[in-house]
C-alpha cells in the first residue's frame, strides 16, 4: 500500500481563510440582527442550529401575548432575511 498526498491548488489555503472570515463576518451580523427582532418582542433564543434560530416566547415568565410576539418578531425577521438573501 502507498498513500500519495497530493495539494496542488497553493492559493487554496489563504483563500479558505478568507471565505471563513466572511462567511463568521456575514453569520454575526444575521445572528445580531434577527437577535433585535427576538429581543424587541421579549422574546429569549435558545440555541443556533447551523444559520437557524430557536427562539422562545413566554418565558422565563409568561405573557399574555407570547404567541402574537413571536409573530410580530418573525415578521420582523422576515424583512431582516431579505438583506441577506
């Protein structure tokens, strides 16, 4: 048995560099902005799922309007999507 390594693109490295940067630059300022839509209607993120975004509402206390918050922070949301798409 032989292993043959092979790295023939030189520029690869630096270059995926980059790309990361811009792809962690470009996933913050999502992740900011869609957290001011959440936050806005008191609503709590639970967790990051790759770019999605679980978010709560009505809790830690509960509110009478928990679910027409979230609606309103989604709505929100969506004008926010449309930047980045």
């Amino acid at each position: 048995m032989y292993l043959l390594p092979s790295d023939p693109i030189r520029q690869l490295p630096p270059l995926s560099v980059q790309i990361l940067h811009a792809l962690i630059n470009l996933l913050n300022q999502y992740f900011s902005s869609v957290n001011r839509c959440i936050t806005q209607q008191q609503g709590v993120i639970d967790k990051f799922i790759g770019d999605a975004v679980m978010a709560l509402f009505g809790t830690p206390l509960a509110c009478q309007f928990c679910a027409y918050n979230g609606l309103l922070a989604a709505n929100n949301m969506l004008s926010t999507v449309e930047h980045f798409n």
